[in-house]
C-alpha cells in the first residue's frame, strides 16, 4: 500500500538521487534536512530503469506517485532532486497527469521544490558514462557512443518516453516556490538547459531563485561550495514557512 506505519509529525524532504549515488554522500543532503527537523525519504533509479523506461523508470515513479498519495504529509512536502531525478519527477508527473483528480492530492502536498544539477534528457549520453565511470574516459567514450545509438535505436520503447518526460518537467504541474542550484562547468546539468526549465516555470507563475557557481561539478556544488550551498538552500526553505525549520543559530551549531 506504501504507506507508513506512523505518519510524519514533521516537514518532510524527497530525495530524488543522481545515478548510482553513493550512500555516504546522500546520507550528508539527509544530515542537513534531519538536523532542521526533517523526515528525510530517499529514492533513485538504476541504469537499466533509466535506459529502458516502461519496465523501469515508470515503474518506479508509479510507486513514489502511490507513496505521495497514500500519506499524509500534513506538515509539508519538500522534493530535491539531482541530475537524472529531474527525469524521474517529469515521469511522475506524466503518471499523476493521466487521472489528475485522483492525483491532485499529491501536488498539494508539494509546497517547495529544489532542483540541484537538473539534467535534461538531452544530455544524456553525456550524463550516464560520466555516472557510471567517472575516471576512465575510454568507458565513458565507449558507453557515450551507445547512449547515441540506444536513443536512435530504441525511439519508442526509450526515447519517446524521455522526450514527454522532459516535456512534463518544463510544464510542470506543481506552481510551489523553486530552487535551482547549477554551474557554468556542468556539460550535464547545463545553464542553458536549467534557464529554460526555469523561465517556462516562471510563465506559468513559478517563483524560482538560480544559484549558479562559476566553476563547480556536476552534483558537486555541496562538496565545493558547502558554505554557499547550505545558504542559499535554508534561505528557499525558510522562505516556505515551514513550521519546525530552526533558526540559523542553530544551524551554525550542527554544521
């Protein structure tokens, strides 16, 4: 039924993971919204979800839709994302799109949204070797040339489904206030690729706030800019009237 055996008595935070995340670096995001008085929940998809969407990335998102929907959230809903989570969002969306009265519910529930790295389907033969290995450019070359030909190959069973993700992603049915964390460095979450997501929010009366770093990697404005990072983000969330997210002081304390 995915609902949880206690509700959460607190503001509650998504994790929507970059490909094969690490659990000691999602753990530090998680560190973050638990020690502001968080209910942290976590989800990712794998390569091969990725790669074929109907027998993976959907299923995936079917279930966190059902998830949304079957608890309460009372205190608030919060979802940040990296890199390919953006996709997974857009494949959510395209689930709650097709019985929106059944599904409202759950964009209700959203009341802030952070977008860290957002990856547009487009870059994606660029974004997956770079996940899958990060140091060893013969792999990624190799591994880029079949992303090229999978999206060729398999438009309909692949990358149809990409494109209408994307589609969902730049509509964007939730109208809550928006963070976007990018850098002028990322080939993979591009500026180019985040303005455009953000100025279509905007015209359909999104408050959106970029912070966008010189020089930073892909899913790695945290690890380099921590101090930045970690205000410009509690400035979004404080900006949501979050109930039990403390005051700055203590913040400082826990950090």
């Amino acid at each position: 039924t995915c609902r949880l055996k206690q509700q959460c008595d607190r503001p509650a935070v998504l994790i929507i993971s970059w490909l094969n995340a690490r659990q000691k670096h999602l753990a530090k995001y998680a560190q973050l919204y638990i020690d502001q008085g968080f209910d942290v929940f976590c989800t990712h998809i794998t390569p091969w979800q990725l790669l074929w969407p109907v027998k993976g990335t959907q299923l995936v998102a079917a279930e966190i839709v059902k998830f949304l929907k079957n608890n309460d959230f009372k205190h608030g809903l919060v979802l940040h994302g990296f890199s390919v989570g953006g996709y997974l969002w857009g494949e959510c969306l395209v689930h709650i799109a097709r019985d929106l009265p059944n599904y409202q519910v759950v964009l209700d529930r959203v009341i802030g949204q952070v977008w860290d790295s957002a990856a547009d389907i487009t870059e994606i033969s660029v974004g997956v070797p770079k996940a899958l290995f990060p140091k060893n450019p013969t792999l990624q070359s190799a591994l880029k040339k079949y992303m090229l030909y999978h999206m060729k190959a398999f438009h309909e069973p692949a990358t149809s489904h990409y494109i209408r993700s994307s589609q969902m992603f730049h509509t964007n049915l939730l109208r809550c206030p928006a963070l976007f964390l990018i850098s002028k460095t990322d080939p993979v979450g591009t500026v180019e690729a985040n303005t455009r997501v953000k100025d279509s929010w905007e015209q359909s009366g999104v408050k959106t706030t970029v912070k966008c770093w010189d020089r930073s990697p892909h899913v790695g404005h945290f690890m380099k800019h921590r101090d930045e990072y970690v205000d410009v983000l509690f400035h979004h969330l404080r900006q949501l009237n979050l109930p039990s997210l403390k005051q700055d002081a203590l913040l400082r304390a826990k950090l």
